[in-house]
C-alpha cells in the first residue's frame, strides 16, 4: 500500500509528539538529601519521614518527597527513585511508624499524632544551598512497643490490631 507524502509526514509528526511527551519533563528537579529521626534520644528502624508541601505542588504528579529510617535514624529521600533527593520549596514534615514493616497504611505505632500536616513536627524549606535536613526529634513520646504485641496479632491496613481467634 502507498501513502502520500502528506500521511508520511502525518506518520513522523505523530512519532515525534508521542516521542517527546513521553519525557520526563514534568520532574522537578532534585537534590540528594538525607536526615536523621530520633525518638526519646534514640534511633529506630522503619520510620516514614514525609514532606507535604505548603508552596503549591512539586510536579504534576503531585509527589510527595519521603525517607524511611534504618537502624540508626538515618533516612534518605525519595521523590521518583530511591534515593533520588527532594526538590526545592517549602515543607512540612509528617512521620508516620507502621506497626507492619513497609506497609506505611498499617496502624501507626505514634497513634497518627504527628502523620498529617495540621500536625507536622516541623516545616522547612529546601532551596539550592540546602546540603542536609535538620534533625528530627520527638521528645515525650509514647509510641506502640512493636515487642508487645502477641504473636498472634494480625493487622489489616487502616484498622486496630486483631486477634486471631
């Protein structure tokens, strides 16, 4: 079959628009940033550390820059690939500790005191100087012990604790 030189065109034209949508244009742009958390004065593993953002949306997408604490406090964070950073503007800070390990809608072990932005811990703003995050850190706190709930316990995303019976 033969087209004419006007559909050929068409052809390439429509190659060349889905091509250059495809990018990745619509990111914001990142810095390498890492943070500690502490609790009382000290450190635990699996926190989520999330910053909302009070300037308006980062992206289109409206991503959420977070980092999750290894056993030292220490987190990196995330925007769209581990450890890509966090983009620039202004941020409140929401911590978030799961009770089951990597499933950030389990039941919060801090009983969700300080996992929205009316109660963000602190706010800050990251711009093109900044090289780290200010030090998170929770004094007074009373947080779910992960050691005293029974074997037997199952936790389903957005409720208490259960039993098994």
């Amino acid at each position: 079959m033969r087209y004419s030189p006007f559909t050929n065109y068409a052809f390439l034209l429509l190659a060349l628009i889905v091509t250059g949508c495809s990018g990745q244009d619509w990111r914001a742009e990142l810095l390498p940033l890492s943070g500690k958390l502490l609790i009382n004065g000290q450190p635990h593993e699996g926190i989520y550390v999330i910053l909302v953002s009070t300037g308006g949306h980062v992206d289109i997408r409206e991503s959420r820059p977070w980092g999750v604490t290894d056993h030292e406090g220490n987190y990196q964070l995330t925007t769209y690939e581990r450890g890509d950073g966090g983009p620039h503007g202004d941020f409140s800070v929401t911590v978030r500790w799961p009770v089951v390990r990597h499933r950030v809608d389990s039941e919060d072990r801090l009983f969700e005191k300080f996992s929205s932005p009316q109660n963000s811990v602190m706010t800050f703003t990251i711009d093109k100087n900044t090289k780290a995050l200010p030090p998170i850190e929770l004094k007074g706190v009373k947080f779910l012990k992960q050691d005293s709930f029974p074997k037997d316990v199952q936790f389903r995303p957005g409720s208490s604790p259960n039993v098994k019976k």
